[in-house]
C-alpha cells in the first residue's frame, strides 16, 4: 500500500483505534508520534515498532489549558508533521429516567474527550498545517453522530454529532479561505472491539470488548477509505448512510443547499 502521509500524530494512540492505525501508518512507510494518557503503553508501541519510526509523547487531551504549549512542543520537534488523527474518545451510558444516577463530571469529561478537546487541537495545529503543501487532519467519529440509535448514551451521541456538524462548517471555512490544501476527513466506525466498551467505565455491558466488528478489520477498511481520499466515508453498516440515496448524502444536499442559501441572506448584512 501506497505511504499516505510523512509524519502523523495520533492522539489517543494508547489503545483501539489510535493504536492499530499508527501501526499500519508505520507499515506503510509513515513515522508516527504516538500520544496518550498511558506511558507505558507508549513506550511498549515504540519499543515494538522502534525509535526510527514511531516516538511518544506523554499528553491528556482533555488538558486544555496545556493544548496550546502541546502543540507548539510538537510543532517546533516535528516540523515535518502533516497529518493529524484524533481518535481519543470515551463512551458513557447514562440513564436520565433514574437521574439520581447520574453523575455529571463524567458527562463533563465525555464532552470534553469527545468534542470540545478536538476543537481546541484543531485551532492549535492549523497554522502550522496552513504553512505545509498538504495538511491533514482525520477524525475519528461515529455512526451514532448521525444516527443516534443506542440511547443508554445520549451524551456520547451528542459529542459526536457536534463533532460532525464543526467539522463540516470548518471543511467549508478552510475551502473558501484560502486554506485549501487541508484536508478535513472524518470517519464514520461501526462499534469496534476495543476498550471503549470495557465493564470498567460501563459497568451494564458484560464481555463489552466482544461488542462490534474485529480492530484489524476495521482498521485495514478504513485505510482503504483514507487511500481513495474521501473526505467522509463509514466502514460497516453506516456505509449504506453514504450511498446515493443514503441517509447522510440526502442530508449532505439539504445542508449544501442551505448554505448557499444563508450565504447569499446573509451577504448584505455581514462586514466586508
């Protein structure tokens, strides 16, 4: 398979996706900077892969106060850095029907793993990618964020269709102001089995890490999808949200439409 990037930093590289896609990154041909919570898990994927091709950084994305020293760290190291995969995530249930269960710092730190800390990583890391010949940046999202069917985790749900909906207003801000050459991807997974399912942080699931479709499956199919270069594409079941007269591509059309409308409503009233 054809090397798709130079150097990519994978956040979330601890476990689950992040892991497995820097591993076939570094398969081939591309040198990862691996990131994440869990030390030694970092130093186990470097000492497996090696120094030449992959190195850790210690980081808590949902550090936000930090992102902005991060990234600068990682930029002024790793100038030749051009991609960018964010597939930190966490999923929570909680059941509003019983709400004296519910505990709201954790719906907190799901909002902030899942969304908000993607937002300020992406503000952080754009000047430097605007100053590349070909910047990317991959989103690891979910078919929930469009279809939000498994309601025992409302707020995992909504984290996601936030994530959707920014990334496709920032797709469009980067097309129209004059910072084409990045590349805004998101991925739609079906539910994979990594850690995001453990008993531990879902103590209602047993045997969670069964639930889904097998890591390496997914990962070889989503690197297809990253090699023809579509800039939002599912693996698994979502993918018929994306056919012609899918779910996704009719709503794609409705949101085109839309904001050329509001585009042209607008343009009177907006400061040159």
């Amino acid at each position: 398979m054809a090397t798709l990037y130079k150097k990519t930093l994978v956040l979330g590289a601890s476990s689950g996706i992040g892991e497995a896609l820097a591993a076939k990154l570094i398969a081939t041909g591309t040198k990862v900077i691996v990131v994440g919570r869990r030390s030694d898990k970092l130093e186990e994927f470097v000492k497996k892969y090696g120094e030449d091709s992959a190195r850790a950084v210690v980081f808590d994305v949902t550090d936000l106060n930090g992102i902005k020293n991060f990234a600068e760290s990682i930029t002024q190291s790793d100038p030749d850095l051009d991609s960018i995969v964010f597939s930190s995530g966490i999923q929570r249930g909680f059941d509003f029907a019983n709400p004296e269960t519910l505990d709201l710092s954790v719906l907190g730190d799901e909002l902030t793993t899942n969304y908000t800390s993607a937002v300020h990583l992406t503000a952080a890391f754009l000047p430097h990618l605007k100053s590349q010949p070909q910047g990317h940046l991959i989103y690891i999202s979910a078919t929930l964020g469009v279809i939000p069917s498994m309601i025992r985790t409302p707020n995992y749900n909504a984290s996601k269709s936030a994530l959707h909906t920014f990334i496709l207003n920032v797709r469009e801000q980067l097309k129209t102001g004059g910072a084409s050459n990045i590349r805004m991807v998101e991925v739609f997974p079906p539910a994979v089995q990594t850690e995001l399912h453990d008993e531990k942080h879902q103590p209602d699931l047993v045997n969670g890490g069964e639930i889904g479709m097998p890591i390496g499956d997914f990962t070889e199919r989503m690197f297809e999808g990253l090699g023809r270069g579509d800039e939002q594409f599912a693996v698994g079941p979502g993918e018929s949200l994306f056919m012609e007269d899918g779910f996704e591509t009719q709503r794609m059309k409705l949101y085109e439409a839309g904001r050329e409308f509001i585009n042209k409503s607008l343009a009177k009233y907006l400061k040159k």
